[in-house]
C-alpha cells in the first residue's frame, strides 16, 4: 500500500507535515517517521485559473490522514464528494519542477469498503 | 508608553498607474504631510510596506529610495515586508517607535506597483509567499479560499448567495470612494455568472491586481494641539498562525486574526460591541465572513447570515469596508494595511462625504498571507467617550 511519510516528535507524539525544525507543542527537535495511508476529503476546489505548469482545470483538497495529519494535495477523481474516502500517491517531481523541495501528493479514492480514519487516531 | 495619534493620512487612486513604486509611495507620503499640515517638519523615522518591489519591478533598497525622494535624510529608515500584512506590520513599526520615545514624527507609508507584469505573472509571485510544501501541490491564494468557502458551505448552511452579497456591498461602497479601483455597482448575478477561478468562489468574489499607495504620519498625543477630531491609536495587537492551511486545526477558524484581536481589544480596553466601522481583509469574500467571526462580531458561522441580511452594509449596525474593501478598493499588497488605518481615521474624522458613517470607534484587520499573520488596530477619536 502506498504511504507517505509524516514526522512525530520523540518528545509529545504530535505529528507534523511537512516536517519542522522544532515541534510546536514541546520544543524538541528530535522525530521519527510514520506512514500516512488512509484518509478522508475534507473539502476540495476546482481550480480553473491555475499555476504555471499545473493542469487546468486542477482539484485541491484537504483531506485527514492518521494522527489527525491534513494535507493539501491534488485530486486525482473527477468528481470528488465531501468525506470521500482517500489514499495518498506521491508523484514524481516533474523536470520544471526539481527545484521544489516537497513532493506532489495525488490523492485518489480507494474501492468501496475501506475504513475511514478518524481525526487524531491511527488505524494502523 | 506613549500615547500615538494619527495626525496625518492620504491614498492615491487605486488601480492602473503609470508610476512606479517610488512615485506612488512618494505621491501618497507628500498628500499625507501636507494633510498634517507639516510643511518642512523633520521625521525621525520612515516605515515603508512593501512585498515584492523586487520581484515586479527590480528594485530593492525602496525605504532610502522613498527618504531621498522626498528629502527626508537623515531619518532611520527601513522596509518592512510581511506579504500582505506588510502595510499593517509597517504602521505598527511607526507606533512602536513613537510610542517607545525613540521618535518624535513618524511616516508609514504602504505601497505596491503590481501591474508592471502580467496577470499571470502576478499570480505567481503572490502565490511565492505559500509554504513550498503546500506550493508544490499547486495551491494560489485563491484556490486556499476556494478549499475555505465550500467547507464553510458544507459545514454552516451558508448560501452562495450571502457571498456574493458581500462583494456586491464592496463594490456599492467602492462606487462611492474617488480612490478605489472599481467606481462600479454589481448585482447578485454578476457576481454568480462571472467565470469560476476555484469552485465555488468566481471572479467576483476575488479582488482585483491593483497599483497604488497610502501614508500616515504618527506622532505623540502629548505633542499635539488639544484637536476636537484627532485620532489616537487606543489598541494595536498582531498575531501568528501556521504558514501552511494544512496544519490548522480547524480550515475555517483563523487563529492570528482571533489573538492579533484580542490582543488589540485588551490594550484599548473595549470589546467588539465597541466598534463601530471596521476595514477587514476580504482578499476573497469569504474571508471577510471569517474575519468578522475572529473578531467577535458574530458568533462562528453567523457571519454569512448577518453579510446576508445587511448588517455589515453602509447603512447597518456594523458598517464594514466602507472604502470598498480589497474587493472594490483593490489590493496592492503593501499598501492595504495602510489604506485600511486611513480610511479609519478618515470615517473617525467624518471626512468620507457620501459613504460617511456615524463612528466614533474604528477597526482595521490587515492579514498576512493566508491567515499566517494578522494585525489588528484599533483607533479612537479622542472626543469620543
């Protein structure tokens, strides 16, 4: 199963993405990395007046991983409902773009039957 | 600390110029001086706003280009960048240093020439100032308000029409300030039949690539004449929250507007019943529901509903964005949080001729990116109870 990873401090457990220099709630510097798998969509747009490089029209979302995580990310489902279920794929940098420092996130529903997860709980 | 009066405040006009930068700046600081009536006064400071005076027309160094302009040598001098918050963050660099002792005479000035590129070109040097993380997805400023209005649809009830309600009360009162970019009324329907930029926000809901400038002049209240119609600055709070909208933990709260407000609220010991106008940054129609929750106006997702039934409009219990607001007044980013302060002073002065209204206490809400920093001021006309 595709995962992408998300960044929880050794010190409180709360999990980031992207990854910061110093967790928010404690101070400390130190994590370790989990794997975001599952998630829903939280609210999504289609974009018509897009970016350089970037298709249009384009569907944003923001969807909830494990850990209560959210991430903006691409849609990749034509018509996508609110609290439709959600898997992470991490697409390769594209040439006009290797000088971004993240990964581009494509989300795209899964088939009918996956659990959902719930905001702050892993299910892995 | 110091008390810190508004004794000075100007615009330009708002929309296509054909200055650059440092005119524009130049053009509203001398219109600001001779409103105060300070021919000849030297300035101890200068505070200038500004983004991106590098990434649209090459220049850099814009704080001593603006000194040398209009021959302020030897005041301090600097820029302050806060993307869209850089005009506010500059005003309350000048309150600091008046109200610290370290100045005497201070002039903030906010400006940006945004129309020296294209469209297009615009769009991406805005969108610079998102996380890379999140700009890697693809995400504009407005695509994050398209991912925020259908949310505060979804979850709230909100009509599509009670956002277009609010663009059509900015362009109403924009018809009627000189100095904003759109002079024009718009209908419901316009704003519903105009092209999608991101679903379900459209053209209309999103302000407009805009020239322009606005100063302040801010000195001491104890060095002022007794005036029955000066404006003191009674409270001023700023704010932080995540850079990214992924990391909130709610996308329709805006946690920096929230403290940056109660901050501002508790230095001018008052409460939002108290004000009586407020400027907010409606970048996108939605924020303007958002801001007006943030800050206490109306309870979290009510704020669709009072837009909707009028209460905000000129003639409303809580007239907001009476100079037309970022959608009707236009935004050039380092100018707004200026322009927003002036249009206070101005309706505090009872100077806004036909879009006057009844106020004796003011509220500007200048934001930083996407949420990711606020500035709230509070002014007063010090004949006010």
């Amino acid at each position: 199963m595709v995962s992408l990873p998300a960044y929880r401090c050794t010190g409180c457990g709360t999990v980031s993405q992207p990854r910061r220099a110093r967790c928010r709630q404690c101070g400390r510097t130190d994590v370790e990395q989990v794997e975001l798998r599952r998630g829903k969509l939280l609210t999504f747009t289609r974009v018509t007046a897009t970016r350089p490089g970037y298709p249009s029209p384009m569907i944003l979302c923001l969807a909830e991983f494990e850990y209560g995580v959210k991430l903006v990310a691409q849609v990749d489902d034509a018509s996508p409902e609110l609290e439709m279920e959600v898997r992470p794929k991490v697409l390769g940098a594209r040439a006009e773009r290797t000088d971004q420092p993240a990964d581009v996130v494509l989300v795209r529903s899964p088939p009918a039957g996956c659990p959902v997860a719930a905001s702050g709980r892993p299910l892995t | 600390m110091r008390s810190v009066a508004i004794v000075g405040c100007a615009t330009t006009k708002f929309g296509r110029s054909d200055k650059d930068v440092v005119g524009l700046l130049a053009e509203a600081s001398l219109a600001a001086m001779d409103d105060a009536g300070l021919d000849g006064v030297r300035f101890d400071d200068v505070f200038v706003g500004n983004m991106a005076s590098g990434e649209f027309e090459g220049i850099s160094g814009l704080a001593n280009l603006l000194v040398s302009e209009l021959g302020l040598e030897p005041a301090s001098a600097m820029k302050v960048e806060y993307t869209s918050g850089s005009g506010g963050a500059a005003f309350r660099a000048g309150w600091m240093a008046v109200a610290s002792g370290q100045s005497e005479l201070a002039l903030v000035a906010g400006g940006e020439k945004m129309t020296s590129v294209s469209t297009k070109e615009a769009t991406e040097i805005i969108a610079s100032l998102a996380h890379p993380w999140e700009k890697a997805q693809g995400v504009t400023m407005p695509s994050l308000a398209g991912l925020l209005a259908r949310a505060y649809i979804a979850r709230f009830g909100a009509t599509r029409e009670a956002l277009a309600a609010i663009a059509v009360k900015n362009h109403s009162n924009g018809a009627l300030n000189p100095n904003a970019h759109f002079q024009k009324r718009i209908t419901i329907e316009d704003v519903l039949n105009s092209p999608v930029i991101s679903d379900p926000l459209r053209v209309y809901d999103f302000c407009p690539i805009t020239d322009g400038a606005a100063a302040l002049v801010l000195a001491p209240v104890e060095a002022q004449p007794p005036a029955e119609k000066s404006v003191v600055v009674s409270g001023i709070g700023a704010a932080t929250d995540t850079q990214t909208l992924q990391e909130r933990a709610d996308v329709l709260r805006m946690a920096s507007v929230r403290v940056a407000g109660e901050r501002a609220y508790r230095m001018a010991g008052i409460g939002p019943e108290d004000i009586d106008v407020a400027e907010l940054h409606d970048m996108a129609t939605i924020l303007e529901v958002v801001e007006s929750e943030e800050l206490g106006f109306f309870p979290p997702g009510k704020g669709w509903d009072a837009a909707e039934r009028g209460i905000t409009k000129l003639d409303g219990p809580l007239p907001i964005n009476t100079s037309g607001g970022l959608k009707a007044k236009g935004h050039p980013v380092g100018a707004t949080g200026v322009a927003q302060i002036a249009e206070i002073a101005q309706q505090l002065q009872g100077r806004c001729g036909p879009r006057q209204v009844e106020a004796g206490i003011g509220l500007a809400c200048n934001v930083a990116g996407f949420g990711s920093g606020s500035i709230v001021t509070v002014l007063r006309r010090s004949d006010h109870g």
